[in-house]
C-alpha cells in the first residue's frame, strides 16, 4: 500500500540502534511504558536490550479531541509509590503537544524516586508543541500529520499493524 511513512524494518532497525546505545550506556534499565501506544515500541525494544531490564506501565487519558492531550489524568500505574529506580526510562509512541509527556514527568517526580530519568518517543512530530522537553531517543522525527499503526491508534483502531501509515 502506499500510505507507509515507516516501515516494519525501518521501525526495527531504529530500536535495535537504541537498544544498542542503552546496552552499552547502562547496567540496567526500568522502561515505564504508556498504554497502550507505548507497548509495541517498548516490547521490541526490550528484545534487544541485554542488561538486566525491568518493564512497568502507565495508563493516562487525554480530555477533549483525541488529537488533543490538553487535560491528561493518571488512570493506572503499576508501580507502588515510593520506589526508587536507579534508570528509570519513559517509552511513549508519539510526542505530539508535550502534555502528556509532562504530566507524566510530574507524576514520576511527586510518586517515585531515580538516579537518571530518561525518555524514548517512537515518533518526535515538533510541530504542535506546548510543553517541551529534551528527549534522550527519538525513534524518528515527522512532519505534522496524523499517522497510525505500531502502537498508534486511528479511532481506537490499527495499533497491530507492523509499520506506521499516515491518514
Ligand atoms: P501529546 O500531544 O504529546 O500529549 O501526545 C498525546 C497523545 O496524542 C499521544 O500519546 C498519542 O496517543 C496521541 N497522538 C498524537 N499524535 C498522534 C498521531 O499522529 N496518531 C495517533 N495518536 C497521536
Ligand atoms: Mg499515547
């Protein structure tokens, strides 16, 4: 089909280079992942990572237009409060506004402690920016549009297909 932005290897080439830079940056690692978009990257990422690697998730809603995560709230964590991460790294599917991605950086902040906090976005889109922030891994930087698949949703939909296509 014609509407691939990236394909399957493309996707897997990427998260085998990062994989390969947190190997040899670190001695251990807890990816906190988002459900759902997050789950694809982080899974496939985690295959290649061969220091000891934790994985723990977050759920956080948005309010208002599903391409619009002004208001976000916490809906699920699996970690308890009051632990403490020695690497503790972010893995989301897209960082659109930078809400989500702030909101969740607080919650960490007021509910855990870390040594080092890094963060890994399968897609980088810089346009829409309202909260920015430094990134440590960007999978890949976009254009402004709307894209879906491997992990990102068309109307709750599509998050199972290997590569990412745009509308
Ligand atoms: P934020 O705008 O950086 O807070 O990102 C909020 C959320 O919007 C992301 O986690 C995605 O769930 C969703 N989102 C942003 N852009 C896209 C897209 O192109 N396709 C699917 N979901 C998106
Ligand atoms: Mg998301």
């Amino acid at each position: 089909m014609s509407n691939v932005l990236i394909t399957q290897e493309q996707i897997q080439t990427r998260l085998k280079e990062i994989a390969e830079e947190i190997n040899s940056k670190y001695d251990e690692i807890t990816l906190l992942v988002t459900l759902t978009g997050g789950v694809y990257t982080a899974i496939d990422l985690s295959k290649y990572i061969t220091i000891p690697c934790r994985i723990e998730f977050v759920k956080i809603s948005s309010y208002g237009h599903e391409q619009n995560a002004g208001i976000v709230q916490l809906k699920y964590c699996s970690i308890e409060r009051g632990e403490h991460f020695k690497n503790l790294m972010i893995v989301d599917d897209v960082f659109d506004t930078g809400n989500t991605l702030d909101f969740l950086v607080k919650y960490i902040n007021n509910n855990f402690t870390y040594d080092n906090l890094y963060t890994m976005m399968l897609l980088d889109k810089p346009f829409r920016r309202e909260k920015d922030m430094d990134i440590t891994y960007v999978g890949f930087t976009i254009k402004d549009e709307f894209v879906y698949g491997y992990g990102l949703d068309l109307k709750d939909y599509e998050r199972n297909l290997t590569e990412i296509r745009y509308v």
